[in-house]
C-alpha cells in the first residue's frame, strides 16, 4: 500500500457532502461525494442505511469541469466510510500513476 501524499490544494464544496478536489499535479480533478448506502440501494449484508463516500474521476474535457456532467465522473472507489478516506483514496490513486 502506498503512503498518502501530502494534499497540495484545498477542496471547492459543491453542496452537501460534494467537493471537487484537484490533483497535486493539477492533471485530474476528483469529485468526492457522499450518498446513502444500504439496505434501501439493494446491500442487504448491511443492517442499516449509512453514510458513505465515493471518489469520482473527471473523464471529460480537461477545461470546463462539469458538475451536472454525470457521464463525465467516472467511480474510481466506492462505500469509503469517511470523507477523509475518500480524499486519500484519490491521492493514492493519483500517486499510483506517477502523478506529482
């Protein structure tokens, strides 16, 4: 497992619990958002709804980040149970590909 780098940029709050956050090198843009998990979105394993993250991947074109462009935000990892995870989780995987 990779060690987390160190974050470069601060996140832009979208709404509640959506923020975008840039790589350190400024090559992707990550969307870290959360949503509500369970029984009630088909996880039967689980014995309540919870609160969950998930970090999206920018796929669109490089000037002019979307938000509303859903086909656009590709899930890179899913059911993080915190923000602070999910926001590691985008910079490992950033780190991982040789990004600053």
């Amino acid at each position: 497992m990779t060690d987390t780098p160190e974050r470069l940029w601060s996140m832009r709050r979208l709404g509640s619990g959506d923020y975008l956050l840039p790589s350190n090198d400024l090559r992707h843009v990550f969307r870290i958002i959360a949503s509500t998990e369970g029984p009630s979105s088909g996880i039967d394993e689980w014995r309540t709804d919870r609160r969950v993250w998930s970090v999206r991947l920018w796929t669109g074109p490089r000037l002019g980040v979307d938000p509303d462009a859903w086909h656009h935000w590709q899930e890179i990892k899913g059911l993080i149970p915190r923000r602070a995870d999910a926001v590691d989780a985008a910079l490992r995987w950033s780190a991982e590909r040789g990004d600053a």
